[in-house]
C-alpha cells in the first residue's frame, strides 16, 4: 500500500477491560488493502487505561479511529 501511495482510516469498536486490555475488537469501518488486518493486530497490543464508576474499574465500549498516512 505504501509503495502505491495508499492511504486509509479504519475505524474499530471494542471493550476496554477492567485491566486495560482491549477485547471483542471488530472492525466498524474497514478500509481495506490490508489496512483492516494491520489496524486490528496493532490495537490488540494496545493497553489504555480503564474507565471507572464509583472509584472501580469497568469495561467499557469504545471506538478507535486508526489513520494510516503518507509523511
């Protein structure tokens, strides 16, 4: 893709687990050309910090906007 000047955003949906870690990630916007796949292996990697209610973490559901560009 980078060799043909490709550029892409894809858009993830997921949880955030209560230790950080993201699961159930499914794509909500795919771009394609391989984009989905690379965007998908990087988030799972990926360690956010969990939401809390009443000082206790919990999973939440969130979008991930990944962008793929030429510099």
């Amino acid at each position: 893709a980078k060799q043909q000047g490709k550029q892409a955003t894809v858009v993830l949906a997921l949880i955030v687990q209560t230790n950080g870690k993201p699961s159930t990630i499914v794509i909500a916007r795919p771009a394609g050309s391989g984009f989905d796949e690379q965007a998908l292996a990087t988030v799972a990697t990926w360690r956010f910090k969990p939401a809390t209610f009443n000082g206790q973490p919990v999973p939440v559901g969130i979008n991930v906007e990944v962008s793929f560009r030429l510099y």
